[in-house]
C-alpha cells in the first residue's frame, strides 16, 4: 500500500473503546455516590471515614480519565511523527542487510560491503534470479567499508538484462586464512506501507522493514555507472 493509504482507524478506535467503557463505570460510581447523599439517614448519617473512601475513589477515577486522554493524545502525536519520519525516506537511498541489488535501464547494481580484514584474494561473484553466475571479480580487497557497482556487463562480455541479482564477497588474507566480508543492499526508496507493525519501506522491487535499514542519505546522481570503490 502506498503512503496515500495511511490509516490508523484501529488504535484509534480501540482507545475510544476504552475510554467509554471507563467514562460510563465514572458515570454509574457518580450516580450510586449522589443516590447514597440523597437517601442517607439524617439521623444516621454515613461514615466520615467510609465518605471520604469513596471521594478519594471518586477522584481516582476521574484521574484514571484524565491520564488516558493524555496517554491517547500521546500516542497519537508520536505515530504522526514515526510516520512523518517514514515519509522522508522516500526518494533517499538506503542501506540495509541483503544480497540483492536491481539494475535498471538507468542505473546500475549497487552494493554495499564491509571485510574485517585485508583480504589478499577476494572473489566477488554476482547471481542472476535463477542463480546462474554472470559476473565474477577477483583481487584484493582492503579492510573495512566499501561498495561495489556492477554496470550489467557480464564476464562473458554481453549486457545483462535489468533485474535483481545477488552479490556473494568471499576472501583470505595473506596467511590463506577466511576473511569475514558481509554484504548490504543499496536503493531508492519509492513508497512506504504502514499496514504492519512497522513501516515498510518499498526499494525497487524489495521491500524493506525500516528497521533493516543501517544507511541514510541523499542519492549521488553524478556517480558514473561503471565506477566501483573495490582494489578487487
């Protein structure tokens, strides 16, 4: 669903629930309390201590009313502002836990990486959907963050067809020992849902929890598209 599709007629509807459901015990208690003082014995009047308990609840519920409209109204403001919040990702790119990058007929697979050690050799090997190896890379890669772009020509030389491909980064150091290299997927943000627990961001054809997300930022329309950040 897109963003013009926002609702939170449930919550609100629940809260209302239980607020009339309080407001109506608050009306049938300040009935009984008035009934009581109306009908007591003059010669007998009720309890001082016992009148007093009753006041000291009166004002318990009433208090119990005040908090949950403060509560409510709290609630509100702060699933407004989570998804003003969701909204401003729209048109930013985007950084989170993955394999998968889209080429398109504008602009190429991106991906983000981070290898916890020099790697000495490294294979960077990238999938097509139905698994078939495309494209593959290797050299050195040098510790810490990085990213990698694939323009869509394969090792074979021909320009693959746009779609989602997977990137898998393996490598050893000097010693021939495995270098841990996670991988992260990379993409605009087009829509957002907020159908679920939380809001989901729409990355191309992915769709991403906007707590996955580990990177914020405006896109870098003037990247080249063959331009990579590897030694690989």
């Amino acid at each position: 669903m897109a963003v013009d599709g926002v609702s939170s007629t449930t919550n609100t509807s629940q809260m209302s629930s239980s607020r009339t459901t309080i407001a109506d015990n608050f009306d049938t208690f300040l009935s009984i309390l008035t009934t009581q003082l109306k009908n007591q014995n003059p010669l007998d009047p009720m309890d001082t201590n016992q009148f007093t308990q009753q006041l000291v609840q009166f004002t318990g519920v009433e208090q119990q009313l005040k908090t949950n409209e403060f509560l409510e109204t709290l609630m509100l403001s702060g699933q407004n502002t989570a998804k003003s919040d969701a909204v401003s990702y729209i048109g930013k790119e985007v950084t989170s836990s993955g394999k998968t990058g889209e080429l398109t007929g504008s602009n190429a697979a991106f991906w983000a990486y981070s290898a916890e050690a020099n790697a000495a050799n490294a294979t960077i090997t990238i999938k097509d959907a139905s698994g078939q190896i495309v494209y593959n890379q290797t050299g050195p890669l040098n510790a810490g963050p990085g990213t990698f772009r694939w323009d869509g020509k394969g090792s074979d030389g021909n320009m693959k067809p746009n779609g989602v491909y997977t990137i898998d980064i393996k490598g050893k150091d000097s010693n021939g020992k495995d270098v841990k290299i996670s991988t992260a997927s990379i993409g605009i943000v087009t829509a957002v849902d907020f159908t679920g627990d939380v809001p989901v961001l729409t990355v191309g054809t992915r769709r991403v929890a906007i707590t996955d997300v580990t990177d914020v930022r405006i896109p870098d329309v003037t990247a080249p598209v063959e331009d990579d950040d590897t030694d690989a």
